[in-house]
C-alpha cells in the first residue's frame, strides 16, 4: 500500500472518529452505537464497489487502439460534418473556391527537408477541394496554413479533415481539430492533447472497451494527426516557445497541419524558427469576379436578386476599392449575405462612399450589424429587433468575460469565474440557512439541535436561548461558507459508466476558502463567548469572574469550540464526497462532448454525489431518533434530517462538479438580466445562426474579430 493511500486511510478515520466521539459525549453510548454501526457499514460497501470496478479493464492491447480509432473516426466525421454543414462549406463550391499557393520561401523549411531529392516536382498550389491531395504530396505530411484574418484558414482545416476521413483506411492516423487557443505553451504539448481528446471525445475513457489510457496510446502510436488550429491565437509572447514545443514534440513525428495569420506567424519565425520539415502554402484573396459569382448563385432570383444588383455591378466594375478589399476574404462576403438577407435591407449601401471611404470602415459596419440580423432583427419588425438586441448585448456580456479571462474559448464551467463571490455568499447564506431552520417551525433544526444539545452540556451549562440563537448563526455561517466554495470555478466531472478507483485531489479549495474558514470559526466563536458570559451572569451575578485570563481562556475555548464544529461536519460531509470521488469515477455515456452533453454529464454526477452525501448525512443524522417517542417529535427529526442531508449533499457535488457553480452563477446573472434563463438554449441557437462555432466542449465565437467587436460594444454600453 503506497503511503499517500495510507495517509488518507488514517486521515478518514481519524475525521470519522470526530462525529463519533461528539455524539457519544452529547447523546450517549446507545446513540454513538447506531452511528458507528452506519460507519461500520463504508469499508464493506467501498471494497465491494472497488471489487465491482476492477471487473472487465479490457487489457492494454492493439485491439483496445484499434477499437478506439475505428470509433473516433466515425465521431469525428459525424461531429464536424455537422459543424461544416452549419457553416455552409459543404456544396459544390466550398468556402467561395478559395485558392493557396506556396507561401515565400522564408516561412518553410529547406524544401529538400519537406520534399526529400524530388522536392522541384513539387509545386504548391490548389483550390480548397485540392487541398487533402497537397497533404499527402508532403512526405512528412507536415502542413502550415497561413491567411490573412477571416480568410477561411479554420474553413479550409475543416475541409481538410474531412477530405482526410473520408480517404480514411484502417490503420491511418484520424485527422482531430484541436484549437490551440486554450493551449499554454508551458505544458506539455503531449498532456495538453490527451486532455482535450479526454474532454473532446469523453468515450475514450471507455476502459473497459479500449484499455486504459487510451487517448494516451493514440497519440504515442502515430494514430491521430493533429489539426492545430490557430497558433495566432497563443499570447504573442509565448508563440516561439510554442515553435519550439511543437519541433520537439515525438506525437508530431507521424504528421501535423498548422494554421496562422500571415503576419503572426512571421513574427514567430523571425524570433524563433519553422515548422520542422513543414510546407508552407498561404490562402489567396478572392477576386470580384468569384465574389460576385458566388453572391449570384445564393441569392435568390426575383426582387432579392434586385436589391444586389447595384453592389454587384460596383464590384465587376472594380471602381469600389473599398469595398471589393473588404469582401476579398470569405468572412466578410458571408457577413454581408446575413446583414443584408432581410428584404427589408439595401446592399447598396455599402457602395455608399461618403459613409464608407475606407476599407476598415465596410468591415467595421458589418461586424457591427451581424448579430442582430442573425437573430432576425430588421427593420420593419420591431419585435424581432428587440430580441435580437437583447441577444447581442448577451453576447457582449460572454463576450467580455471571455476577454477578462484572456480566452477566445467560450467554456460552460467558467462562467463562475465573474460571479461575486462575496454577495452570493451573503444571500445563499441567509436565504438557505434561514430554510434550513425554517421546517422545524419552532426555532429548531438537526443543526441548531446538535449546537443546543452543546450549550445544555456539562461544559457549558444551560443556556437555551443564546443557544437556538447561535443555531441560527452557525446554520447561516456554515451554508454560506459552503456556498463560497461552491462559487469557486473548476472543471466539469468526467462520467463514467462504471467505477474506478482514482487518486482523489482537493478539487477547488483554495487559500482564499481556508481565510473564510478561519473567518466563520471567528463569527461563530463570538456568540459562544457571549452565550458562556451571559450563562455566567445569570448565575453569579456582575461579581461573576471577569478577570483576564479567565476571559482569555472563553475566547479560546469559543474558538476551538467554533472549530471543532464546522471541522467536523465540513470535514465529516467532504470525507464522504472525496469517497465518492475516489471510488465512484463515472465513465463518459455520450460519444462525444459538445458543451451540452458535458454540461448533462457533469449535473449527472452532481446529482449522484449530492444524493450518496444527502443519504449518509441523513442516516447520520437519525442517530439521535431513539430519544424521540412522539410522532411529532420523529416528524421533526426526519423532516430536519432531510433537510441537513439535502443542503449538504449539494454542497459536496460542488467539491467535485461544475454544475453546481454554473448553475449558481447562470441564476445569479439572469436575476440580473445579463444572461437568459435558458443559457445553453442560447448558446446552441447563436451556434446554428451562425454566431458561434463549436469545438469538443466549448464554443468560440466565429472570429476573434466579431468576439473583440462585441467587447467594444460591452465597454461602451458599460458592460460588466
């Protein structure tokens, strides 16, 4: 037995013996015997558990690889076919027939290192439907994708995966897109990677079928080909690091596609190096004659094909400079189709000079208005518009808590990170402690029981009153001290299907919850020491001893006494939770994880752990039912049993699930009108208008340019 496991051993019994020992000094022998006897029953219930998880590990073999290869392949074809299909680059003219071409030699390695002796047959240039064929011309099959912002580089990395897939044979490695926005340099590149397949494709986890590690052996076997979507995205600061980290890197060695911003990606060279045996290609601006093209082909004939006739002619005749630079990359050109879809709208207006000299200014107009015609605002609608404003100043909201978090990833889990803590510390405290106490009817609660039956003690004396008085505080204190703690961001929970033991960790306890510890002892120690020093006058009078040291040694007392306490429940309720969370590791249900079956993956094992701890908490607190004869009294002991076991039991799921902080945070904001009710309703429908783009588990907006346009209009408006 390693040390670790025999430390946490001693430690869980030594927090066990704590309830224990209090309740066979306030209750009784008889009491303390039903609780040890629930206690007794944990290490047959954990063994055979353990015994149950460890059935049917599927062997670490070439099958378990294979297996989940095979099923990857399907997922990941399946997922990002809707994706591009979402996105409208599936047709018979993809992405406006965008064209690459080698990009100048500076950027690329040695081109006899890409292309070995033959590397002058080779030349580098193609439309988007030629792009899988360019991948296998380069015998390390390393690609960089350089472009300028909204040139389609993500689009073309899309379609490249799924030119991959469906070239796929058994065996070759499964093109998967990683978005490197949530990569930090400093890690690992080989751990950054197993995490996100593990939180992109949760059933990889799957042990039982695949073997253990599977994502792991992947990657170590030249299984996957990683898509590394947007090095530009990396702190411009940490991008030569992240080169290098790149070139070093052995899951690389079986091939990699890279994508960038033109300039971005020459700073990184001039200040570090290449991509290793990579060939460079660079996306090439549309000319007029595609986009007009294009725009013919999808706008409908009739008076729609009216209203764009005159932006059509000024674009074939070439005299608007402005606006054929603006619509030469493919983002604004789709842009423009959604802001002026509506009938009642005018294309023509962007051939308007006066209000559009520049190029800046058209782009500037169309990141502006593309919100809310994607949520089908228009003019002659009033209704319709203020909905969809309402839905970008949401936006804006996400949007600026993305930038204050220095993250393009939009992450369910993380909306807590915003939350202020301190005032919904303060109204969960009073409001759930307040509930907590009120099914008694008379003042009294499990909690406030448990404190009175302290004060009434030989230690104390009787002091009634003060005593249901400093139930209620310490009911108050406790619930929002674990409600701080719940407020406090973590990674959503990984489900598994089965059990299986894992190392257990301290979750999201930190520095700042051990300063609100010490804190709620201070509060709860204060009314102790008043309910001693009452207790004293009211049986000696003012000539009772109120000498220093015998003060001195109240206030200790009261503290250690405050902390003993809530050291025990607090302790007691998270011994139970990181059981279940060392024991009970539930495996992924759902085939892949987008943000909404994550999101029910991890309220799922929420709600088992909060209903384990809310069942052990109420045997606990049953023991002291033997002394109850009437059946109002057992009503009362079920009722504030039940009531303990349910408060407690959703703050241990915080201790090892996000769902409970989302779900805290989410209220707390639509109370406050900045996000809806329904907030991943939301979200899935600004991703299928277009708005958002998806990736595993979390959304992006569809270009950093849009995001970093709604945090101007969130700083305008005086945003959060």
């Amino acid at each position: 037995m390693s040390r670790w496991r025999l430390a946490v051993g001693a430690a869980a019994l030594l927090v066990l013996c704590v309830p224990l020992f209090a309740v066979w000094r306030i209750r009784g022998l008889e009491q303390a015997g039903w609780l040890a006897a629930i206690l007794a029953l944990a290490p047959l219930v954990v063994t055979t558990v353990g015994w149950i998880g460890r059935q049917g590990d599927a062997p670490d073999s070439t099958e378990g690889v294979d297996a989940a290869a095979a099923d990857l392949v399907a997922v990941v074809r399946r997922d990002w076919r809707a994706e591009a299909a979402n996105r409208e680059l599936l047709g018979p003219e993809p992405v406006l027939s965008v064209r690459w071409s080698a990009a100048p030699a500076d950027l690329a390695d040695h081109r006899e290192v890409v292309f070995g002796r033959r590397s002058r047959r080779f030349r580098m240039d193609g439309d988007a439907l030629r792009v899988v064929e360019a991948l296998e011309r380069v015998p390390t099959r390393r690609l960089v994708i350089l472009g300028a912002p909204g040139a389609g580089k993500t689009a073309l990395a899309v379609l490249l995966t799924l030119g991959l897939l469906e070239k796929h044979e058994e065996g070759d490695p499964v093109p998967v897109i990683f978005s490197l926005a949530s990569w930090d340099p400093a890690e690992e590149l080989k751990t950054w990677l197993v995490r996100r397949l593990e939180e992109d494709y949760g059933f990889l986890q799957r042990s039982s079928k695949y073997g253990k590690d599977a994502a792991r052996r992947l990657l170590e076997e030249g299984r996957i080909t990683p898509i590394l979507d947007g090095l530009d995205e990396i702190e411009s600061s940490s991008s030569p690091l992240a080169m290098t980290a790149l070139n070093r890197s052995s899951v690389l060695d079986g091939g990699v596609v890279l994508t960038c911003r033109m300039e971005e990606f020459r700073a990184v060279v001039e200040s570090g190096d290449v991509l290793t045996g990579a060939a460079v290609v660079e996306l090439e601006p549309l000319r007029p004659r595609e986009v007009v093209d294009f725009l013919r082909k999808k706008v409908p004939h009739g008076s729609h094909a009216q209203r764009w006739e005159p932006l059509l002619a000024a674009l074939e005749g070439g005299a608007d400079q402005p606006l054929s630079q603006a619509l030469s990359v493919p983002l604004m050109v789709s842009l423009a189709r959604t802001v002026y879809d509506s009938p009642s709208s005018d294309p023509a207006d962007l051939t308007d000079r006066q209000r559009f000299p520049d190029k800046e200014a058209v782009e500037e107009h169309l990141l502006e208005k593309f919100v809310t015609a994607a949520f089908g605002g228009t003019a002659g609608d009033p209704a319709r518009t203020a909905r969809a404003e309402r839905a970008r100043e949401r936006l804006a909201f996400l949007a600026r808590h993305m930038d204050d978090l220095g993250s393009r990833d939009l992450r369910w889990w993380a909306i807590a990170r915003r939350t202020p803590r301190w005032r919904a510390t303060i109204l969960a405290g009073t409001v759930g402690g307040a509930l907590l106490e009120a099914p008694t009817g008379a003042g009294r609660s499990s909690l406030t029981d448990f404190v009175d039956s302290m004060a009434r003690s030989r230690l104390l004396g009787d002091r009634a009153v003060l005593a249901t008085v400093c139930g209620y505080l310490f009911t108050i204190l406790l619930v929002g001290f674990l409600v701080h703690i719940a407020l406090n961001p973590h990674e959503p929970a990984r489900l598994n299907l089965r059990f299986k033991v894992t190392k257990p960790g301290f979750g999201n306890l930190g520095w700042s919850d051990l300063r609100l510890f010490v804190w709620v002892v201070l509060m709860l120690a204060l009314p102790f020491f008043a309910l001693v020093e009452a207790g004293d006058i009211a049986k000696s009078g003012f000539s009772a001893d109120f000498s220093a040291p015998y003060l001195l040694g109240v206030a200790i007392g009261s503290v250690v006494a405050s902390a003993l306490i809530i050291s025990a429940l607090v302790l007691t309720l998270g011994t139970v939770g990181w059981v279940a969370g060392w024991i009970f590791k539930l495996e992924p249900h759902s085939s892949a994880s987008s943000p909404g079956s994550s999101l029910k993956d991890d309220r799922a094992l929420a709600f088992f752990i909060s209903g384990l701890t809310t069942l052990l908490t109420f045997l606990v607190a049953l023991a002291g039912l033997g002394s109850e004869t009437s059946a109002a009294g057992v009503a009362w002991r079920l009722t504030s049993a039940l009531g303990s076991g349910l408060v407690f039991g959703l703050a241990m799921s915080a201790f090892a699930c996000a769902w409970p902080s989302y779900t805290l945070s989410r209220l707390w904001y639509a109370l406050r009108g900045r996000l809806p009710w329904r907030l991943m309703g939301f979200l899935e429908e600004a991703h299928a208008r277009g708005v958002l783009r998806r990736i595993g588990s979390i959304y992006q907006f569809r270009h950093a340019r849009l995001q970093g346009r709604l945090v101007q209009d969130a700083a305008n408006s005086g945003g959060p």
